[in-house]
C-alpha cells in the first residue's frame, strides 16, 4: 500500500510504501475508509483475504482489519479483527473516530476499537434485524448506522438510542 499526504494544492508532501501483507498476516487487502484523526494521524479499515490458521485443514476466508499511520506515514499498529462475527466474509464498511475509539461496521454489526492500539473494546454489537450497514457517520456525539431501508442512532458506547425504518429504499419518499 503506497499512502502520501499532500498540500492543499496538491504538492506531495511525503510518501510511504507499507506491506500491509505482512502486517496483518493476510493476503490482498482493500482499504474501504480512511480517516484523518485530531493529531494528524490517519486510521483506516478494509478486507483482507486469507487463511484461517484456527482450524486444520487451514480454510480461506476474509479478514476485516483496522490501522493506524502517525502523521508522517508510520505504522503505528494493524490489527486483525477475528472476533466472534468478524470473519464471516462481511466487508468492513466505514469508520468514524470518536474521543478515544474507532468505530467501524462490518455487515450488520458494529465495532468498537482503541485508537491507541486497536483492541476491542468490550463487546461487538449485531443488529441482525436493521439488515446490512451501508455507512456510517457521526454527528457530535451520536453515531448513525445506516442500512437500504432503516436507520440506527446510537451512542458512542453503541447503545441505541432510535431506531426509524423506511418503507421504501429512499427515506425521501415519504
């Protein structure tokens, strides 16, 4: 993975090459977010293949990770989440950044991970019901989950605060 920071004009004002490979003990990886956090430093999700090394014979299967760069391109940490819903072969979505965390959404689940080193923190939330998560963002302290016919509202410790299903793929319709 090649990643650069550039000017505003466009100038590049540094590049790094990463094997992320390597890393995350994985094969080809696709990133599906990056996010610029408070300090500079940059936090990213996406998909990888692989195998699973927990079952004999070893089976091929998708891993979602989750990194992190420091504002210059370093590798700070990549993690690969395999949780009990994570390797499912759901692709992982999007990622917001709160204070302290990560939260990223992975089929119809969410995660929530330390921006200092990437481990979960506390359980993983599965809103089987909602469908599959399309985005996600956050709007001050709230974190919206969104599927093709519904909406979640949670907080940031993922507890729901509103729920709102649509009857037609656009909520505009109505």
């Amino acid at each position: 993975m090649i990643i650069l920071k550039t000017d505003t004009s466009g100038n590049i004002l540094w590049q790094k090459e990463h094997a992320l490979q390597a890393a995350s003990h994985t094969g080809l990886i696709n990133i599906t977010s990056l996010i610029e956090l408070t300090d500079g430093s940059i936090a990213f999700c996406g998909n990888a293949n692989g195998n699973n090394t927990d079952v004999s014979p070893n089976i091929p299967t998708i891993y979602n990770i989750t990194g992190r760069f420091d504002n210059n391109g370093n590798m700070l940490w990549i993690k690969r989440h395999r949780y009990f819903y994570w390797e499912s072969g759901y692709p992982m979505q999007g990622m917001i950044a709160t204070s302290n965390s990560l939260i990223s959404i992975v089929g119809d689940a969410v995660m929530k991970i330390s921006q200092t080193d990437g481990t979960l923190l506390g359980p993983q939330k599965v809103f089987a019901a909602a469908g599959q998560f399309s985005s996600i963002e956050r709007k001050n302290d709230l974190v919206i989950l969104y599927t093709a016919n519904a909406q979640l509202v949670l907080d940031t410790n993922l507890t729901v605060i509103k729920g709102f299903q649509y009857t037609t793929a656009d909520p505009t319709e109505h």
